[in-house]
C-alpha cells in the first residue's frame, strides 16, 4: 500500500536512510558481527521503551509547531558515522515529536516495537490528549506494534472480589485498543510504609521498608497494606484474569527488588532477597518477568551478603530458573562505577552513587547517552572490559542462550533524554541512541 510521503514522513524516512548509512559505525561497538547467519534478534521483536524517549514524545511535533507558529525544536540525530566518530552528529535538523512523529521516525530506523509507560503527549498537540484509537491508528500507521505497558500495577485488583477494579476494567480496554497483548507494572510486588513510629502513636513503628510478609493494618487508620504473600497472590490472581483475555502479566522488578526481607515474624527470610520470594511464589505461566538488565544487574551489587560482604545472588542463574517466565528484556546499557560500593545488613550505606553509569563522555566535551552494546552490561567480560561483572556475560550471549520461546527486546536509556537548555543542549539524543543502538543490534548475527 502506497502512502503520501508528508513532510512527517519524510524526515523520518530521511532518518532511516541515515541510520542505514552509520549501520556499521553504530554496529561495531559490539563486536561479534557479520553479514551472514540468523539474527541473534529477530528484527520484528525489536522495539523501545517509552521512557528511554519521554522527552521526544511530550514534545510538540513539527507539524504542530508550524501549525501553532513556533519554532519546532531543533537537534542531532546522527551522521553516517556515529558513534565511532562522536563528532560525526549529522546536520541540526527539526526533532519529531509527539506520538505520530515519534512512531514514524522509530519505523523508519528498524524499530517495530513501543512499550508505553503513560499515555499522554504534549497536550497543545490536538488541543486534548490523545484517544486510545488514535493512538493506536499513529502505531499501524507506522508499522508499529504496542509490545506493553508498565501501566498495570496491582492497584487494579479488588481482593474483595477477586477481579479488577471498575478503573482497572477501564485503563484495560484502553491499552486492549492500542493492541497489547502483555501488560505489568515496574517497582516492587509489595509497597511498605518506611520503618518510622506511626504519627498518631510514636510506641508504634511502621513495619520495615525492606519488606514484610504479611499483611499490615495500621492501628490508627485500620489501612491495610499488603505484604508479599498477599501480593502474590494478588498477581497470580491478576495473570489468571488477563491470561483468560489473550493478555500476558508480568513485572519489570528495579534494583529495590533484591532488597533482604527483615520481617521480625519471619527471622528465616533475613537472608532471602525479596525478588526470590517473588519467584518461589508466583506462577512463572501467570506472572512473567522483563529482565531490566541494568536494574537487576545494579540489586546483585547494591545488596551484599551480611556475611561475605559480596554479591550472593546471580542474576544470570536466575534467569535460567526462571526462563519459562522471561517475557523480555530492556536492554539498557551501563559502564561500572568503580566508586561505587554496596551495603550489608548492619553494614555501611551504600555509597559513591549508582552501580553502572549510563552516560560518559565520548570526547572531553560531549556527554554522550552509552548505546546498547557498548557498556561493560552489554559487551560482558573481556580485555576492553576489565570492570564487567562476571555474573553479566553480555547482550549478545544472553539473548542467544536463555533458551526457551522467543522474547521481546527493548532498547532503553534512563538518561535517553539530554539536557534541553544550556551550552550542552542536546535535545536530539534519545532519537540519537534509539537509532544507533537498533543499528548496532539488528548487525548481531548467531
């Protein structure tokens, strides 16, 4: 089917033919690739998480921009030989903006896939937000699917029934239109006020954020929050309801996941990481898991044995255990904090800030969002690698020996987004780093 080529469409089809052209600058931060063989992704379940470009997507579009009289914003999308040569950032150039432009300019670099993590746009785009069916006539418009959401907590389950909530029955069809079929939430199973006397009784503490089992019902409010086994249940629950419609649950566990339990009623679980009492007490067929390897791979090191003062828990391992339940992977990139170190029970704060980094400088000057591939996460162990963690064998590895069906891979950066303002603006870089890192890991080859 032919398509007017509109000036929408043609700056994202001007971006895809510059993604083209840098697919071998892009695709050599890897390494281990060539032009024969399978696809170690296959390209139609490769996709991008929203957040990795929340800026671009809450920004006017250019055609809104002309339309409203404003200057569109302007930035660097990338030359023909980024990022091999950082200096190599393409012409300045309108950015796409809002749904439709984002998702065509996505199209146009390899892309197929966007999960969402809201549903919103800039609203002087139409005037309002968006509809669910015009959202969802921009992605086919674009060839894109809607691989989730991390719009799904377990706030949309009434326990008192044993099914969704009248807004969960709402924010489903809503998300049922744009055509998921998997939708879960990020964060923890079970959300514990932090361990702090109760305003209204200071003799009473609020149980430990680090996690409680049961059930808690605060005595001067008669709230209650649930504990892990509740929730649990919960999300079982949840998968059975969504499994029952053609939809899959699953939950994107962040670092605060590999937390220790310290549960006074349950002194056995002092030496438990939680996200493993979420896996021994879950359906891996209910409630999946999409493996944020710079989450998880960041709780391995924050969170160390009370004994060794090391990590005691492989994140690798565990996703082999549990490979019937990997939904997919977030496939955000990070270099080492070497000043980084971890915490014990009863040991010192963590300190020296984040475990990985996800920006570095690729010139003395430019600080630069770190492509997927190009982190000691994405390359694992090696001689350029030397800081790597040895439990973390590399994108490459790990996407072609979980085993197991076929997943969806989704190209993420927290710091996706650059600064706005200021000598170092640099609006262009999440548009940037979604195209160099769907070059670099479409050129992988088994």
């Amino acid at each position: 089917m032919s398509r007017k080529l509109s000036r929408r469409r043609f700056i994202g089809a001007s971006a895809g033919a510059a993604a083209a052209v840098s697919l071998g600058g892009a695709s050599a931060t890897l390494g281990r690739i060539g032009g024969g063989g399978r696809p170690t992704i296959p390209p139609g379940l490769l996709g991008v998480q929203q957040f990795s470009v929340r800026d671009a997507t809450a920004r006017l579009s250019i055609a809104a921009s002309q339309r409203l009289g404003v200057s569109p914003t302007m930035g660097y999308l990338g030359g023909p030989n980024y990022p091999n040569d950082p200096t190599d950032l393409g012409p300045l150039v309108p950015l796409p903006g809002g749904y439709a432009e984002v998702f065509d300019y996505l199209a146009s670099v390899g892309i197929r896939g966007f999960e969402f993590f809201q549903s919103t746009q800039n609203v002087n785009e139409l005037g309002r937000q968006p509809t669910a069916e015009e959202i969802r006539s921009y992605l086919d418009a674009a060839g894109l699917k809607a691989t989730g959401t991390h719009q799904f907590g377990l706030g949309n389950f009434d326990p008192a029934t044993g099914n969704l909530t009248a807004n969960g029955e709402t924010l489903f069809t809503f998300l049922q239109t744009l055509g998921m079929d998997a939708m879960g939430f990020s964060g923890n199973l079970s959300q514990l006020p932090n361990n702090s006397p109760d305003p209204a009784n200071p003799a009473v503490n609020l149980p430990a954020s680090s996690g409680w089992v049961e059930d808690y019902t605060n005595p001067r409010t008669g709230a209650v929050t649930f504990g892990f086994k509740s929730r649990s249940e919960h999300a079982n629950r949840l998968g059975e309801i969504l499994q029952s419609r053609g939809v899959s649950y699953f939950y994107h566990p962040e670092q605060d996941n590999y937390r220790f339990f310290n549960d006074p009623a349950h002194p056995e679980l002092n030496g438990t990481h939680r996200i493993e009492y979420v896996m021994a007490h879950t359906d891996p067929a209910l409630f999946g898991w999409e493996i944020d390897v710079l989450h998880n791979w960041s709780g391995r090191l924050r969170f160390l044995n009370a004994t060794t003062h090391q990590p005691d828990i492989s994140v690798w391992r565990l996703a082999q255990a549990e490979k019937r339940r990997v939904l997919g992977w977030h496939i955000k990139d990070g270099f080492r904090n070497t000043a980084y170190s971890g915490t014990w029970t009863g040991g010192p704060p963590e300190s020296g800030g984040s475990p990985y980094l996800q920006t570095f400088n690729r010139t003395p000057t430019f600080v630069d969002a770190i492509i997927s591939g190009e982190g000691d996460l994405g390359a694992g162990p090696g001689i350029n690698h030397p800081n790597a963690d040895p439990d973390c064998p590399g994108f490459k590895y790990m996407f072609e020996n979980l085993g197991g069906h076929q997943r969806l891979y989704l190209i993420e950066s927290d710091s996706g987004p650059g600064p706005t303002t200021g000598p170092a603006a640099d609006p262009g870089r999440s548009l940037r780093h979604a195209k160099a890192s769907a070059a670099a890991l479409l050129s992988l080859r088994v």
